[in-house]
C-alpha cells in the first residue's frame, strides 16, 4: 500500500482515513476538513462555488435550492490539481448534494485523470451504514484489522450510554435542529443518536432526509429538550442560529425554555458528518437528554446553553 494516494471529497471519510492511520496517504482533501487539526496543512481539491460564509441561514437556503433546481453544483473540483495529485483512491460521497460533490462532478473529474483511481461511495443513512463505509474503507486500505476495533469500540461506548438511558424512567420529548432558516428536523443516523440517548423525536425522520417542519408543529410537539445543530457549521454559528428561533411566536411557551434546556452544540464535530465522532454525539445527547445519569468529558467548546 505504499503507492496509496487518498483523495477525500467529503469530511467524514476524511476523519476516516486519519482514524485508521492513513493521513500519510491523504494527499488531497476538501475546504472543510478540519480533523483532526494536522490535516489542514494538506492541499484542498474542493471548494464550494457559493460564498457560504458571508450569507444568512435563510440566503444560504435559497440559494443552494435555486442552484439545484438549475442542475448547477454546489462545489467547484480543482481540475489541475487533483490531475497533479494522480489519485489512487478517491472518497466521496452520493448522499447530499449540500454536503459534497457527488455524481456528476465526480464523473466529470475522473475524465480528466490519466489514469482511473478507485472509488468508495459513502452514503450512510444511520450509524450501521457508518459502519459499513468504515469497513469497506479499512478492506480497501489493508486496514481492516484496525477498522473493526474501531467499530467494536464505538459500539462498546454506545451501548454503555443506551444501557444507562433505558433504566431511567423518563425519555423527554427532544427537539433536534438540523437547520433555523427555515426550520429542518433531524433525519438519516441523527434520530437513532437522540434515541440511544435516552429521548424522544417525533418530529424527526429516522433514516431519511432532513425536511422542512412547520414551526406550529414544534410547538404542538412542545420539546422538554431542544437542541440546534445546523448541519455544517461549528458551536458559534449554532449559538447564532439558536438565536434566530428565540425570536419566534410561542418561543417562551416551550417547555425546554421553561425548563432552560435549549442547547447549541457544535455540528460538525459531532453530528452532521457520519464519521468516528458520532459515538463523542450520542455520549454528548445522553448528557444533555439525561444529565442526572450521563457525564460529558468532551470539554465545554462542545456545547452553548441558550437562555
């Protein structure tokens, strides 16, 4: 495996790679992989084609809709580079187009390599199929040893935190966020996290896309918990977001901000990208869901209570 050469178009399978020990093969990756911290120093071969950091929730919103109404993509391929990089191996991903290029920018960019690189698709819709794309990875990279200490691990750990949330007598209603402007519920692995943790979705679609949800229906669900966790971004911009729905009708009426219990926390390390770190996501919502019977030792840049 020496002459392994990764290109990664997606975070998570990024923090894959480094998991399993193959940051040394990593030689290309995208603008927003960012764990751990050393990878940043590796060149980036994606970028996104809208200016994503200067646009409110609901600009962003509009504009990634619009665009793929229009068949355009969210992501520009740096054509030259990954030609220089010679890949051997690419990942990527064909479940979101928000989250990464997908089919046809990946087609059109393997038109251009002299010679055709492997390629894993990875798309998880719940934390077996994390697994799976984890494994399949390690099988690829002569890591398959490694990968599945990794899952047992991880199951270990999550099993740790569904036995102690079962024994309790409560599961809260919860609200999970996956986006303000408008309103998205959590779907795909998100609700099967909330549900390990000891609480309650119904607003959630487990398996399945994010959607739209009506703020009458989040009222009507009336959360004890309520968490923002809008995809792609860190503990800051969730505080900013969460922010945004204190200003809604009916806010003060809700039992989690009765009860002070609305919590940002930081997205991109711990829920949206299906990767290693989802386990630290569940330990996290186990404490915040059930904090009489769940310790966090993640440190506080992990989470913001909103109130």
């Amino acid at each position: 495996m020496n002459d392994l050469r990764i290109v990664s178009f997606l975070p998570s399978a990024t923090e894959m790679a480094c998991a399993l020990g193959l940051q040394d093969h990593l030689v290309g990756i995208t603008h927003e992989c960012d764990y751990p911290p050393e990878i940043r120093r590796k060149p980036i071969v994606v970028r996104p084609s809208i200016p994503l950091q200067h646009m409110s929730p609901s600009e962003i919103d509009a504009a990634v809709s619009s665009r793929i109404r229009s068949g355009q993509s969210l992501y520009a391929v740096d054509e030259q580079l990954l030609r220089e990089l010679t890949p051997t191996l690419i990942l990527t991903q064909d479940l979101c187009q928000v989250c990464a290029p997908s089919g046809n920018e990946i087609s059109h960019a393997l038109k251009l390599l002299p010679s055709k690189p492997q390629i894993l698709w990875f798309t998880p819709k719940s934390l077996a199929g994390i697994e799976d794309n984890l494994r399949e990875l390690g099988q690829a990279t002569g890591r398959s040893e490694q990968a599945e200490d990794l899952i047992q691990s991880g199951r270990a750990r999550l099993e740790r935190v569904a036995a102690v949330t079962r024994a309790t007598s409560v599961r809260p209603r919860v609200f999970f966020v996956e986006w303000v402007e408008p309103v998205y519920c959590s779907g795909h692995w998100v609700p099967e996290m909330v549900d390990l943790a000891g609480g309650i979705d119904a607003l959630s679609r487990r398996g399945a896309d994010s959607v739209r949800v009506t703020w009458r229906e989040v009222l009507n669900w009336a959360p004890e918990v309520l968490i923002v966790s809008p995809c792609g971004f860190n503990l800051a911009n969730a505080e900013q977001q969460a922010q945004k729905l204190s200003t809604l009708a009916g806010w003060p009426d809700l039992p989690a901000v009765q009860q002070n219990r609305v919590y940002a926390v930081d997205a991109n390390s711990y829920f949206a990208r299906p990767g290693p770190r989802v386990v630290d996501g569940v330990e996290l919502l186990g404490h915040l869901i059930h904090p009489e019977v769940c310790a966090w030792e993640g440190g506080n840049d992990a989470l913001q209570r909103i109130g």
